[in-house]
C-alpha cells in the first residue's frame, strides 16, 4: 500500500490526525469512534511515508493481546512488523538487555508470585496477602516509597504507616532475594534511563515515534517512563477515551489524556465524534447509562434491535436466560465468536461456564496471560523444534496424495497435529475431564487451529517456517489473539472487555453489589467509575445487547439474599427518562465535575405523562418477553414514538 492510500478508509478527522505524522498528537474521542484504528494507520503511514522506520516505532497498548493484535494489524497493512508491547514488556525488554553494563551484576529474578512474600507479611498485621498487594502496587504505580505511601491520606484496611511497614519489609525481602516484581520493572527502567545518558541514548535513538492507546489509564510510573523515553523529543501520539478510564483503583488516571495539552502546548488535539461500531439503539442505551456527561457519539450504522433487559427471579433462571439468549443469536445467525458474555469479577465466570457447558455451548475465558506465554504452549512449541529436525520421520507415516505442498515437503498443519498428539497426548477430539486438563487442551486445539489456518492461507508455508514463527511469538512472550475463539463464545471481565468489539455482548448480574460492587458504594468516585465500566460493557456491542440481573442470589455462605438491579440501569428501567438525551443528537459537553445530578436521582420528569407510562406497560407486557419470561425492551426514542403513537387518546 502506498502512503496516500493508508488514509483512503479513514473519515476527514481520522485522516487529519493518521497523516501528522511528526510531533504530539492527542486523539480524545468516545467508544468505536476509530481511535485504535486511526493510530494503526497513522504508524503504517508513518513508515510508509518515509517518515519513520519500522523499527523507530513503539506502540504501547495495555495487554500483551492488545499489542499482538497491534501489531498484526500494522503488519496487515502491509509495512512490516513494529515493536508493539505493553510498558512492562518493553520496560523488561530494556532491562534485560542493559542490566549488566548497568549495574555489573546478574538480572535478577522476577518474582512472579509475590503473594508468597506478601501473605506471611501481611498475616503479622491482620491483613490479607492480596489487599497488601493491590496497596503495594497503587503505591508503585503512583511512584510512592513506604514515606511516600503513609503520607498519601490512602485509605487502606489497615492504618498506613502499618502498611508502610509492611511495604518497607516486602522490598528489603525482594532486595535480599536478588527479585523485582513486575511493577518493579517500569520504575527500574525509568531509573536505568535517568541514571545512565549513555543508556539512555543507546534507547532513544532506537525508538523515535511513540503511540499510547488507551492512555486514559496510564498511571505515573508508566507515564515517567514513557517521558524517560521521549527525553526532550515529542513525537508521541495518544489515544484514550476519559469516559473509559475504568483503573484508576490501580493508581492509574486520565489526567495524562486530558492535560495533554499542559505538557504539549502545540499538541494537534482530535477529537472524533463518528461511532462506526454500534446500533444508535446501543448508543442511546449507553448513553443513558453514563449520563449527561458522556461525548456525543454519532451513529453511522443503521437502526439494529433494542437491547433487552432481562431481570430474573434467581440465579438458576438468569443462567437460562443467558443460555436461551446465545441460543437465539446462535439462531439469528450470529457467529460464537461474536458473542461475549461480561461479568464484574472473575469468580462469576465458573457457574456461567457450568450452564454453557451443560447446554453444550462452546466458550473460552479471556484469561490474564498472553496465549504464546501459557506453559503447554511453550512445551508444544519446544517439542515441534525438536521433531522438526525430525521431520522425516513424521514424514514415514504414509501421507496421503493431499498433504503434497506446491513447495514440497509435508503439510505444516498436519505436523503439528501429529506433534501435539505424540508429545502432548493431545487428540482432536477427546477434551479431558476436568477444569485444567480441559483449559490444556483448549490451549492445545487453538495452536492446531492456528496451525491449519496458517497451512490454509499460505500454500508456500513449509514446517520450518512454521516453527519458527511459533517460536518467535513464544520469544516475544506476548500473545497474538487467542486462534481457537473463532468458534467459541468469550466470557471475560468488563475489565478486560475495554477496547473489543462483539457483534452481541450480554451483560450478567447487572445488581447492586455488583455493579457497582459492594466496596465501592460508599464512594463517589469509585461508583463513577463503576458506571464508565458499565458503559465499557455495553459499547463493546456492535448490535444485539442484553443486560441481566437476579432478584435472589445466594451469598458466599450459600444463603439467598434479595438482591436490586444496579443503580445504573434506573435511566433504563424509569419510563420517565425519555427527556434523556438521544444519541443521534448531539449534546453540548459539560465539565465532568458537573454539579447536576445523575438521572438516577432525578425526581418526576416535567410534564410526566400518565396515559403514556401506561401504554408503555401494556406495549412491554405483550411484546417484550423472551420465551415467556417478561423482559424489558431498552426504551429508545423510538419505541417511544412507536408507543406514543398507539396510546390511548384522552381528552
Ligand atoms: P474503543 O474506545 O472501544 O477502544 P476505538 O475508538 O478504538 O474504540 P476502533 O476499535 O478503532 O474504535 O473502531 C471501532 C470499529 O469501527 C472497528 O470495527 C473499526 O474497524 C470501525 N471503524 C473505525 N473507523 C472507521 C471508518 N472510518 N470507516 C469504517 N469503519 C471504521
Ligand atoms: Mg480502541
């Protein structure tokens, strides 16, 4: 592809910011406006162009899948592959390679269970080894030490100066251990920068042009990084969504997106307002959920269904609710790997894993770990470069006239499939009992698939070849995207659900508790964030969503407690919010320290029409039910309109 044509696809402001190519640029813009498809195209066109070369960029996106499927992406646009990695992959990248000529000793060790040090610790003061974690690692990600950290005015379980304590005695245990933790990483190679110019110089003439996406949840110690690298340069391009920063409980903060221009006076700042990903029915539903602060995202697809809220009567039926409604997509059309199911927090995943695996639905669950980085998948990668010397003897099995390649040799995909067989006692066919077992072989029957598909697409592809792409990637550590999904449906956190796209996402235990999750509800702050994370959610649909909930749930000790749909949804469930804003209009933006109140606490709209509210019950209660469980239908401007029209003429 040519320069010029990598900005052919791209709308008038995509395009504006896609082809400044030097200096800062700031892209702040709502959900599915094209924010991550603008920064692959403007890195391709920067290589492209002549500007930079392939090897000058570095992408930092948040997961080691995020900077796969990056990095796949540029590389589809046809200008090679860039070094697109998260901070602490890169931060580590550097580290290892300099930390000899830094600090004349062995790298040390990562530590990658800190819990082991961390639990004892925390027993001495009453408090649990992952509340101390997540106090260290705020800490770390906010630059503080233990002073720093018992100064902060954070309000922690215990009293900071004891987690301070804590703190101190967990970093003299690493020191003496020779071990960093992961968090370690991103300060140590902001030190190794500042310490060492020549380091430093060595690292900034490699990397030239920087892109962050997601940047609204940055946090310091990735943001002192990334300064380190830039030095006195300002080639970098942001990306982010203030209406998405969902992690600042991990110490991270949008202020970094939002007071670009503080840092960068001649920062070029885009704003994109085109959504090209959802129905005006997702938008609109979104919308209410955030509230009047939300950025006006225009729809550019067509109209798609309402989005459905089902409330069930316990857990049991929500589960098949949840099956009938894949179910139905599954009928409509809709492919497995279109379909996401999103929760709030990890454990919820095992009973939802349980109905679909009963009803016979196939699934995978997003899981923290990048696949190339998984250990069966490092052990069958290690066991096909050792067969591949091997190769003839795979090839006595005796082939059959299709597994002739035009370049000769025998066919990568059955290669593997006979590797995987031998040495890992994988069968194509015969999924093990049990939960780990069965993730190994998930794992297994994905390197497969990749296999077959990389055999199908590229009939030059030798085995050599093959292995050692898969060897590269294990290398790399970091995942490429997940190849077996294409047949399943994920289940993942709304966490991790922040930057993809479904074309259905069903959203499960939408009550209070939840979401907002219980020890954020005396907070302000914490439940606005749990509101942009339900908003995180719902963008993620491209045209069918559902949001579910349980009046009864039974709590850890099995006991049923009544439980209410999440505050979030009473824009959706109150009839009377039909003043709320329609997406298709655009709103005016307000600060986000707004002083109005959120729909949710509003009293009776103006002008509240009785007959209207009333036709609106009976439209819901002979319309909206799925298979005879009353449902309520999203009331979108439309179907009120529709409603309004039928209603019963008082005079
Ligand atoms: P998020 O805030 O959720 O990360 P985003 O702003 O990064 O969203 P993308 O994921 O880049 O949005 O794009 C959303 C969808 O819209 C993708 O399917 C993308 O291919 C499509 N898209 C973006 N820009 C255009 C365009 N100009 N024309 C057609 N499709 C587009
Ligand atoms: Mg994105």
């Amino acid at each position: 592809m040519t320069a010029s044509d990598l900005l052919t696809g791209l709308d008038p402001e995509q395009r504006a910011a896609a082809s400044a190519v030097a200096g800062p640029v700031c892209i702040l813009a709502g959900a599915g406006t094209g924010k991550t498809r603008t920064i692959t195209h403007r890195v391709a066109h920067q290589i492209a162009s002549g500007v930079a070369h392939a090897d000058q960029v570095l992408a930092v996106t948040f997961t080691d899948r995020a900077a796969g499927e990056l990095r796949e992406r540029i590389a589809a646009l046809g200008v090679g592959r860039v070094r697109a990695a998260t901070f602490h992959a890169a931060a580590w990248a550097q580290l290892r390679h300099f930390w000899r000529e830094w600090r004349n000793e062995p790298l040390p060790e990562v530590l990658d269970q800190p819990l082991r040090l961390l639990i004892p610790l925390g027993q001495r003061a009453g408090l649990l080894g992952r509340d101390l974690a997540a106090e260290i690692s705020w800490a770390k990600a906010r630059t503080l030490d233990p002073a720093g950290y018992a100064e902060s005015g954070r309000s922690a379980p215990v009293e900071p100066e004891t987690v301070a304590e804590l703190y101190e005695a967990y970093e003299r245990q690493k020191r003496e251990q020779g071990l960093i933790d992961y968090d370690d990483m991103l300060t140590l190679c902001t030190r190794l920068l500042t310490e060492r110019r020549d380091i430093a110089a060595q690292v900034r003439d490699r990397y030239q042009f920087f892109t962050v996406d997601e940047v609204q949840d940055t946090n310091p110690a990735q943001w002192d990084l990334l300064s380190a690298w830039l030095g006195d340069r300002d080639d970098l391009c942001v990306v982010g969504d203030d209406d998405q920063s969902i992690y600042s409980f991990t110490g991270a903060t949008p202020r970094y997106l939002t007071g670009f221009t503080e840092r960068f006076p001649h920062a070029q700042v885009v704003r994109l307002e085109r959504n090209y990903r959802s129905t005006p029915q997702v938008l609109t539903t979104a919308g209410r959920v955030l509230g009047a602060q939300g950025k006006t995202l225009r729809p550019t697809l067509g109209d798609g269904p309402d989005p459905t809220l089902l409330p069930a009567d316990d857990a049991d039926e929500e589960l098949a609710l949840l099956v009938r409604r894949i179910e139905r997509l599954r009928e409509e059309g809709v492919p497995p790997a279109e379909i996401a199911v999103a929760y709030r927090i990890n454990s919820q995943s095992q009973t939802i894993e349980e109905a679909l695996r009963r009803a016979g639905i196939a699934y995978t669950v997003r899981g923290d770990v990048g696949f190339f980085a998984r250990r069966e998948i490092r052990q069958a990668v290690a066991a096909l470069a050792e067969e591949q010397g091997r190769v003839g003897s795979v090839r006595e099995d005796p082939p059959p006239p299709v597994e002739a390649r035009p370049a000769g040799g025998p066919r990568p995909d059955r290669f593997v499939e006979r590797v995987l067989g031998r040495r890992m006692g994988w069968h194509p066919k015969r999924a093990p009992e049990g939960e780990t077992a069965l993730e190994r072989w998930r794992n297994l029957s994905a390197l497969a698939a990749l296999a077959t598909r990389r055999t199908a697409e590229e009939p030059t592809l030798s085995v050599d070849r093959l292995v050692a792409e898969l060897e590269q990637r294990v290398r790399e550590g970091d995942g490429a995207p997940e190849p077996a999904e294409v047949e399943a449906v994920t289940l993942l956190t709304l966490h991790k659900a922040k930057g993809l796209e479904f074309e259905a996402v069903h959203l499960v235990a939408v009550e209070e508790g939840l979401i907002p999750i219980s020890h954020a509800r005396d907070d302000p702050d914490q439940v606005e964030e749990e509101r942009r994370l339900l908003y995180v959610g719902c963008t993620r649909a491209r045209r069918y969503l559902s949001l579910s909930w349980a009046q009864q749930r039974e709590g850890p000790k099995g006991k049923p407690s009544r439980r209410r749909p999440s505050r979030f949804l009473d824009p959706l469930l109150d009839t009377r919010t039909r003043s709320a804003p329609d997406a298709r209009e655009p709103r005016p933006r307000t600060a986000r320290s707004d002083e109005g109140r959120r729909p949710h606490e509003r009293g009776p709209a103006d002008g509240d029409d009785e007959a209207l509210v009333g036709a609106l019950r009976e439209w819901r209660r002979t319309r909206a039910h799925e298979d005879g469980v009353p449902a309520y239908v999203v009331c979108t401007d439309a179907t009120l309109r529709e409603v309004a029209a039928r209603r019963p003429r008082t005079s």
